[in-house]
C-alpha cells in the first residue's frame, strides 16, 4: 500500500505540517484529524495531499491517529470557549506582577486539554522572568500543563490582524499567509521602492511582507539592464544611464548633446567591455 503524506494546518491560516496517513487511506481535503504534536494531541484539518513528498524527515513523518469526530469538533470548540479567560487572568496577573514591557496576546488549550499555551510579546530584548506568572496561571488552571511562549512581532500581528499598512481590509499575513520570508532592505532597493520608513514598514514595525513578492521579477528583470551611471550607446548617441524601469524594459539615458531620453534595452548597447552585452543583457 502506497504511503499517503498529508498537509495538515491546525489554525485557517496556519503553517502546513506533513503527517502520514497510515491505515487512513480515503483522506480528503477539508477532512478534521487528530495528531500528536509538540504541544499535545492538537485536531486539524487537511490541506493538502502530498503527491510526491520526497525523502521523509529525520525520524520519519508523524502518523495521523485518528479521524475527527463531530464529537471532537465540540470538544475543541468547547477548550476554545475558555482561552479568552485564560488571557484575562494572565493580562491581570502579569500587571500585578509588574511585568512591564510583557503583553499576552493570546492562549490556546491542545484538543485533550491538557496542555495550555499563553503566548506573549515583549518590547525589549531581553528576557523577562515569567516563573512566577507560569506557576500562578499554572494554579489557576490546574491540572493542565501550563507554557508560556514567546512571540515575534509579526506573530503578534497576524494574531489581532486588522487593516494592513497599504490600506488593505485584512492584513496580508491573516489572509493567506502561512509562513514569513526573510525580508531585507535590499528587496526595497531593487524595486526602487522609497526607503521611508513609512513605506516599507509594516504594522508589525517590520519591513513589509510585501516586499517579496515581486522581488525575483524586478532581479531578473534588471540583470538584463545597465546600471544606473554605465555609458551606452544610443540610435540618438552616447549618454549616461540615469534610471530604469525595469518591468518595462526601458532605460532613461542622459545624452548631452540632446538631453534626457529613454529607450528600450535592445536599441542600446555598452560603450565598454563588460558582462553585460549589446542588448543590454548580461552573459
């Protein structure tokens, strides 16, 4: 019997984990699972099936237990009617405490409820001592296993969701985000984005998501161009390259015995030897 790798998402807009099937062979999208994970038995619902899943991970891929019942949908909905105050008591208790710079942003019981999750920020770097916060939530809650986790800024932010920084009704990271990309500077650079910070930076303070998303397009665009101050040569004479535009193909050259004009980049060609050849494309 073929091995059947499942997707399997525990939030709507959750990170996809891989799990096998097992004995369950008729699995469907949108079919509710339980599983073991690292925070307890947790019910999910798949989101993919695996086609070709590749070499499996270190110790092999997790087996699915079960198939959720209506029953277990009940029981989830009914551990996630308490996590709001779950979050009430450990807000009070953490001002008690005194914890400043520490806010709670959310809990969540595993599908058993016997382990329970408090996830929190913090404003500064260092490490916040939450001993006596766990033990109190502990007591409060007794006898689930109480942790305390910490999360990133922009955890933070696909967490409360909201509008986004361009103004879109949803953010992008609680619409169809499931996993963040590394986001550099550089990424703003290529697509000749303003490097204000109020056009680059999220609600999270983080540099936009959004940054990624075109940021191969633009790469591979522009290594068919001139840089920015190369000398090319034009139908209409030699100038220097002033901007580009890179989805377009077209390139703005200073030409001073006639000004500013701008061409396509197969009508100029490079005044120097370069890596870059007539056309304006790189070898």
């Amino acid at each position: 019997m073929p091995q059947l790798i499942v997707g399997v998402r525990f939030n709507p807009i959750g990170k996809i984990y891989h799990f096998d099937s097992g004995k369950i062979t008729d699995l469907t999208l949108g079919d509710y699972v339980v599983v073991e994970t690292s925070r307890g038995k947790q019910l999910g619902q798949v989101s993919q099936i695996i086609s070709d899943p590749g070499n499996p991970p270190e110790g092999g891929w997790k087996l699915i237990e079960r198939r959720a019942t209506p029953r277990d949908l009940v029981t989830r909905q009914s551990w996630q009617s308490k996590e709001p105050e779950v979050v009430d008591f450990t807000r009070q208790r953490s001002k008690e405490l005194r914890l400043n710079g520490v806010k709670i942003i959310s809990s969540e019981y595993s599908f058993d409820g016997n382990r329970l999750t408090v996830f929190f920020s913090t404003e500064t770097e260092e490490k916040a001592d939450l001993k006596s916060l766990r033990q109190d939530v502990q007591r409060r809650f007794a006898p689930v296993q109480v942790d305390l986790r910490q999360i990133g800024p922009r955890d933070v932010s696909k967490s409360i969701c909201g509008i986004g920084a361009c103004g879109l009704e949803k953010r992008c990271c609680c619409q169809f985000l499931s996993e963040f990309s590394s986001i550099s500077i550089r990424m703003a650079k290529e697509q000749g984005i303003s490097l204000t910070p109020g056009e680059i930076t999220g609600m999270c303070g983080r540099l936009r998501c959004c940054l990624a998303y075109e940021f191969e397009q633009y790469s591979e665009a522009r290594s068919h161009l001139p840089k920015r101050n190369k000398e090319v040569v034009t139908p209409a004479g030699t100038g220097k390259v002033i901007d580009i535009r890179p989805l377009q193909e077209m390139v703005t050259v200073d030409i001073p015995e006639i000004g500013v004009r701008e061409f396509h980049a197969s009508e100029i060609t490079f005044t120097s030897q370069t890596e870059e050849k007539s056309g304006a494309k790189r070898n």
